[in-house]
C-alpha cells in the first residue's frame, strides 16, 4: 500500500519556509525516504511532484539527497527522484536537500 510518508516522518512548521519534513525518530545514514517526483514531460520541469517531494526544503548544507532512479517492470519504465539521508538524522531534526530540479516560486 502507498503511504506519502514514512512511519519516521511528519510535516511541521519550518524555520527554512513554511513547512518542512522532520523526523519523528532516529534515520541512519543512507535510508531510502521514498520517491518525491515523477518523470513526465507534459508537465512543468517535466516532473509531477508526489507528497514527499513537496516539503522538504532547499538548503546548502544538507542531510539528504535526491537521486535518479529508473524503475522497471512488465509495463514499462518509470524515471524517478527519491530522498535518501547522507547523515544520521535525530528527532526533531528538518531533512533538506540540496535541489536544482526547479526554483521555488
């Protein structure tokens, strides 16, 4: 079954903007939170953003990182970014990503 967010993880109030995806427990280095968009080029910078993909924030100094990943199946394949942690994450803490896929508006 499809959750948009893990277990680990909820949306609250960001110091960044707005709001932001903050973990509800400990994360350890290179989980796999989930994809954040999809790839189709009939939308705007050819991705549809899923429910993930639209609250963690920009930052310079981050603590995850998107990553493109192809999914293969019997129907066919489906370019896709998921969010994955570059450190250990504590509770509380906000997961950014450094992201060039579009400027926020």
């Amino acid at each position: 079954m499809y959750k948009p967010l893990s277990k680990n993880l909820t949306i609250a109030k960001s110091d960044i903007e707005g709001l932001g995806l903050f973990a509800t427990e400990f994360i350890i280095k290179g989980t796999d939170l989930g994809m954040t968009h999809i790839y189709d080029e009939r939308f705007e910078d050819n991705y549809i953003r899923l429910p993930l993909g639209g609250f963690f924030n920009h930052s310079i100094t981050p603590n995850c990182e998107i990553v493109i990943r192809l999914k293969t199946s019997t129907k066919g394949s489906i370019k896709h970014l998921r969010l994955f942690t570059i450190s250990d994450i504590n509770p509380g803490d906000e997961l950014t990503a450094y992201y060039t896929l579009y400027q926020p508006k």
